[in-house]
C-alpha cells in the first residue's frame, strides 16, 4: 500500500513524500499514515500552525467527531 505527502509553505516552498507501507492495510488505514506522516514533518520543520487537506471522508468524518471508527488499527 502506498500513500503520498505535500507540503507547501505561504513562501511557496513545496515538499512532496511518498511511502510504502510493509504491512497489509485496509483501505483507510494509509490515509491515515499520511496525516500522521504530515504532522510530524511540519512539526519537525517548526510550524506553529498547520491546515489539512483531505479527500477522504472518513478521516475527515472521525476527526470531527461526526463517524465513529470500528476499525481498532485506526
């Protein structure tokens, strides 16, 4: 399974990352690698504050409280 990263900054400065999981994982489980993966980039790059992007509805859904995971891996 694989999942890929971009970052940009407001000085336009763009960094792109792919991964390569060497696990079997369901199908949202990469989604969420790839906001842990983001976090802790920007984290080690010093930002103070970060805005997400996301196309999986899912995620989004759990993060806002409005789903309910039933997959205890996620």
């Amino acid at each position: 399974m694989k999942a890929g990263v971009v970052l940009e900054r407001p000085s336009d400065l763009l960094l792109e990352q792919a991964f390569r999981f060497g696990f079997k994982a369901t199908n949202n489980q990469p989604d969420y690698e790839a906001l842990l993966a983001r976090l802790n980039l920007v984290y080690d790059m010093g930002a103070r504050e970060v805005t997400c992007k996301s196309d999986s509805q899912v995620m989004i859904g759990y993060i806002k409280g409005e789903f309910e995971v039933k997959e205890s891996l996620l």
